[in-house]
C-alpha cells in the first residue's frame, strides 16, 4: 500500500492543495475499504473516491474531478476500450494515473 500511496503523491506532484483520487477498478468496494480509508485518513488527500468499472463505465466529466486515478482489479471492466479512450482523454488534458497490480487490496496481503 506504501508503494501506492508514494506513487500517488508523486504522480500528482508536490502540491499545496489536497490530492482529490479516485479509484476506478474492477472490483467491489468491499476490497478496496482498507486502502480508501488509509487515503482518507491522510490530510495530503482531499476526496477519495470509488467507482466498480465492472458495472459502469464514468463520463469524462467524472474523471476530471480527480487529480490522479488509480486503475486496477481482477475482473474486467465493463468497457475496457470505452474506458481506455476516457483514461486518454483524461490524461492528455494532465490528470495523472496509477497502475494497481498485485491485489493490493485483498486482505490476506
């Protein structure tokens, strides 16, 4: 999770304001509780948000809200390619983007 969180404050720079993120991955809430909370736990955070792209998929204007998204999970998304393009488009207009591999979240790691 350290590795994740370091990233994340990387990605999005040394900034005075809170780092808004939302994790767009594949899996249920349930498995990402545990790193959610470390993030809201962290003053450098500002809104931690969750979003199950194996159920939907979130309009650019959802992904601009964020400074950084984290990407991730072990189920498929939704629209991988719809969501891939939206990821782009967030990208090239500066919003920064973590990979999550590993299962970071499951609670037996």
């Amino acid at each position: 999770m350290c590795r994740v969180f370091f990233a994340i404050l990387l990605t999005a720079g040394f900034a005075f304001a809170a780092v808004d993120v939302a994790f767009m991955v594949s899996e249920p809430k349930t498995d990402w509780d545990d790193v959610m909370n470390f993030f809201k736990d962290d003053w450098r955070f500002g809104d931690v948000d969750y979003y199950d792209c194996s159920e939907l998929t979130p309009p650019l204007g959802v992904f601009v809200l964020y400074d950084v998204i984290v990407v991730g999970g072990v189920a498929e998304y939704l629209d991988a390619m719809l969501f891939g393009d939206r990821l782009a488009s967030f990208m090239g207009q500066g919003g920064r983007v973590v990979v999550e591999a590993g299962k970071l979240a499951h609670r037996s790691y």
